[in-house]
C-alpha cells in the first residue's frame, strides 16, 4: 500500500519505516522504549536484562552497528560499548 504524501517525514524513506523481519521476535516488542534510552550517567541495567533473554539480541547488534546508532541500548550495548565492539570486528576483519 503507497503511503501518501501527508505521511511522509521529511528525510526517512518509506522503506525506512518498514521493521526488519527480526525484529518482530525482538524481546524489546512490548517494552517501554525509554527504558532503551536512559538518561546519561544513568545505568541500562533493565534494558540489558530485557537484550539478555532475546532471541535476536546478535542481529539487533548487527543491526545498530550496521547503522552506525549513536544512542540507545541495541543487542545489550550502550554506544561506548558498541563502539568498543564495531574497532573490534574492524580489527579482525583486516
């Protein structure tokens, strides 16, 4: 189904808003997202157990590294620890 003009958010494609198919067995699905998304210095500690149990917890990482997120708790890392792992797999892919 087209999405109409009026719908549209300046900068994000259609395609964009479509959910990857991982994403629906994602432990997060019925979370309340801020938890995803604490305030600085606060610690992810629920948003990490939530990643902890998921199913798809390796491909919301790959997911986020892949997109380069800046904020937010995805596969259980907060973006220092992302950051740490993305230098990681550059590493040992050379």
């Amino acid at each position: 189904m087209p999405i109409a003009d009026e719908q549209l958010i300046e900068g994000i494609a259609p395609h964009d808003l479509i959910p990857a198919p991982w994403m629906v067995d994602a432990g997060c699905a019925d979370a309340d997202p801020s938890v995803f998304f604490p305030d600085h210095g606060r610690p992810a500690t629920e948003a990490k157990a939530i990643c902890a149990g998921c199913p798809v917890r390796v491909d919301c990482l790959d997911f986020a590294l892949a997109s380069h997120e800046r904020f937010g708790i995805y596969g259980g890392m907060t973006e220092k620890e992302r950051r740490v792992e993305a230098r990681r797999r550059k590493q040992e892919a050379a």
